[in-house]
C-alpha cells in the first residue's frame, strides 16, 4: 500500500476508475494513483485536490496545489504517474 504524508493511496487500475477518479465525491480521504498519465481533469469534482506529477521512477516532477474544479492540467512531458489527492495533503 502506498501512503504520501500519511495518506493512503490507492491505484486507479481499471477503466472506471480512471474515468471517474473523484467525480462526485466529498469528503476526499484517500488518494489516487494514475499509471502511465500526464494529464488529468477535475470536471464534476466536489472539492479542490493537490496533484503530483511524477517520473518512471517516481521522482517528483511537479507538485499542483489546490486545483479547482473544471480546470484541466496538462503535466510536463516527462511525466509517467499522476497523483490525486485530498486538498491540503502537499505541504
């Protein structure tokens, strides 16, 4: 099990979970791992969320803080693995 800042992370494996992410959710508690994505968007999110961009080897990227809702974020090109996760989690 993967934790950021004592946050649980769970893995976005499927095709519905990686199309619905935090769609309609409140309350974020947890986070979510996109394999292989540089790009993610937050329409029909509930809540502000903290990404972080990371490489193949899971080196830190780029880290976004407090995305609204209805934005969409395009990470840099060497970006492997996108993190979504509860606002307030990126120090």
């Amino acid at each position: 099990m993967l934790y950021y800042n004592g946050v649980k992370i769970k893995e976005a494996k499927d095709f519905k979970d990686r199309l619905l992410g935090f769609m309609f959710k409140k309350n974020i508690n947890h986070g979510l791992l996109f394999k292989k994505c540089r790009s993610i968007h937050t329409f029909f999110m509930k809540e502000k969320i903290d990404v972080i961009a990371t490489d193949k080897n899971d080196n830190i990227i780029k880290t976004y803080k407090n995305i609204k809702p209805w934005k969409i974020l395009i990470a840099p090109k060497s970006t492997n693995n996108i993190y979504e996760l509860p606002k307030g989690t990126i120090k």
